[in-house]
C-alpha cells in the first residue's frame, strides 16, 4: 500500500510538472507572438530547433503543444522507473511494453 501511494505521488508530480510547464511555454509563446506578430506556418519536428533558435512565436507554442503531448509519455517512464526501484519486473515490463506501443505508434 505504501508503494502505491508512492507511486501516485511522483506519477501526479510527473503530471502536474509537464502540464504547468507546457501552459507556461504556451503562454510564453501568445506573449510573443502578441508582441511580434509572424505569419502562420506549420513547423515540423525537424525544423523545430531551428525555428526555436530564430526565435519564432510559433516554434514556442509548437513546443508547448509537444511538451503537452509528450506528458503522457514522461508517466509511463517514471512508473517504470518506480516500478523498477521497487523490483517488480512484472509491471516493468508491462510499462516497457507499454512504451514500445506508443513510441511504434509515433514512428507510424
């Protein structure tokens, strides 16, 4: 029992941490895009370092959405990582599998 409750506190830090910081680059990135208004243009995943360094409005929000998107994932990692602290292999590998699928379902 205290192994879960563990659990669900650094899985709710894990989620609570990704969510403030992706509302905060967001709203970073309105601020910018408010201040220098640029033309809309979809940025992909390649250029996106790129676009960051040339300090694009866009390219922060499009962060911000990625680092939202990428909250989710970032749970699955740290209830692996506890769950191999605590050695349950069982539910290691079920978090490892887990992982997998979505990182398969990315690549496709």
């Amino acid at each position: 029992m205290k192994s879960q409750r563990r659990l669900d506190r650094y899985i709710s830090i894990v989620l609570h941490i990704g969510m403030y910081l992706s509302i905060l680059v967001i709203a970073i990135g309105l601020m910018l895009y408010a201040l220098y208004p640029t033309p809309i243009d979809d940025i992909s995943l390649k250029n996106l370092p790129q676009e960051l360094m040339d300090g694009s409005p866009i390219a922060v929000i499009s962060l911000g959405i990625l680092l939202l998107i990428m909250t989710p994932l970032s749970r699955v990692i740290a209830a692996g990582v506890i769950f191999a602290v605590d050695r349950e292999i069982r539910f290691v590998l079920t978090s490892l599998f887990i992982l997998a699928a979505i990182l398969l379902a990315i690549m496709i």
